[in-house]
C-alpha cells in the first residue's frame, strides 16, 4: 500500500494510521529506507506501507513497574 503523508507525519503517527498501533513503525521504516533520516515528513511524500507485519510481542512486567507494561516488538529482520 501506499500511504500519502500529511504535514507533521512521523513513523510513529504513520504506523498508528496504517495498523493502529504505533509501534510498527520499525517494519514501516525498513521499507522506506530512503527516508530513514526524516523525522518529519512533508505533506505529499509518498511511502511505501508493508502489507504483512510481522510482529512478535511480549508483556513484561518488573517488580518496580507494578501494574505497568512494556510492549516489546521483534522486528522481522
């Protein structure tokens, strides 16, 4: 897929709009490799949007984070 980014885009809020979970945003970043140095992205650019993700996501939970998580991604490559 091709996602058209918006003024203001980052990696995060591109993966939050293509798979609705913003930490995707490494297998995003690994098509796009041209674009690897953005931080923002100008209105217009045109991306490429992996249609398969590949994720592998463990909660972990620490005895000095009761109650909170930690979202851990293993990226495909």
């Amino acid at each position: 897929m091709i996602y058209i980014c918006s003024q203001g885009d980052t990696w995060d809020s591109i993966a939050y709009k293509a798979y609705g979970d913003e930490f995707l945003f490494p297998q995003i970043m690994e098509s796009n490799r041209q674009y690897a140095d953005y931080v923002l992205f100008d209105g217009g650019e045109k991306i490429n949007i992996p249609d398969r993700v590949y994720v592998e996501n463990t909660l972990i939970s620490t005895p000095w984070q009761t109650g909170n998580t930690i979202k851990i991604i293993k990226p495909p490559w």
